[in-house]
C-alpha cells in the first residue's frame, strides 16, 4: 500500500527523472507520481493540485533539483514560501541535486525544505527519506 498521496520530481534532466520515477515506483511509495521539469511548473502543479477541495493528489513530498532553466530550486523555494499556509501543509520539500549546495548555503537559509538529498537517489536514500519524514 502506497505512504504517500503524491510525490513531485522538479527537475529539467530527463534522464534523473526517469530513473527516479521508476526507482519510485518500484517502491511503491506513491500512485500518484507528478514531474515539472522547471520551478515555475512546479508552482502550477501545485496550484492545479493543492486547491482542489479533496487535495487528494498535493504532493507530500517534492523532491527539488537546485540547477534548473527558467526557475531554479532557490527561486522555486523563494515564491513557494509565500503560497499560503494551507497549501503548503504537510509536504516535506528535500532538495535532490548533484551539485555542491554549500556555496548555496546562505541563500537557503530560512527557506522552507527539510533537507538535502544527494544525487542520484536510491533505494536506501529512499528509505532512509521515508523512514525520517513518513514514519509508518
């Protein structure tokens, strides 16, 4: 059976995106799996999701890729802290990226995610996420 709702992979790499889902899948974490290849697709994703009456597929977990086109993870972080309260309830965002986040270090602080999870994820990644964030 399913822990999650919903989860959203935000990130522009195809290929990441594919393995993560499938890693995901495989898991069984979720039914329902949503991709935005951009922050700003995100942000629609989470409208088009989060204001339903039901809210039934709002993610509750966003898994955020720092180095995007359009809207990268800071800017993404940056806009999704003024979405209103209720909207934002109960997801735990973790910043999924390859890239050494420490020279990113002070323009996160006071952004809201819940922690950073290296690149590429995987299946004990994974489960040590769920353990930590969605204790069964």
């Amino acid at each position: 059976m399913p822990r999650l709702a919903s989860v959203l992979l935000v990130d522009d790499d195809t290929t990441a995106n594919f393995l993560h889902k499938l890693l995901i899948q495989r898991a069984g974490v979720t039914e329902h799996l949503l991709v935005a290849e951009d922050g700003a697709q995100a942000l629609r994703t989470l409208a088009d999701t989060c204001q339903q009456p039901d809210q039934a597929q709002c993610p509750a977990l966003i898994l955020l890729d720092m180095n995007m086109p359009v809207m990268n993870g800071i800017e993404f972080l940056q806009a999704y802290q003024h979405l209103p309260a209720a909207q934002r309830q109960g997801i735990v965002v973790m910043l999924l990226t390859s890239a050494s986040v420490t020279r990113d270090l002070d323009l996160l602080r006071g952004l809201p995610f819940h922690g950073i999870v290296e690149k590429p994820l995987t299946a004990v990644k994974l489960q040590q996420l769920l353990d930590d964030y969605f204790p069964a």
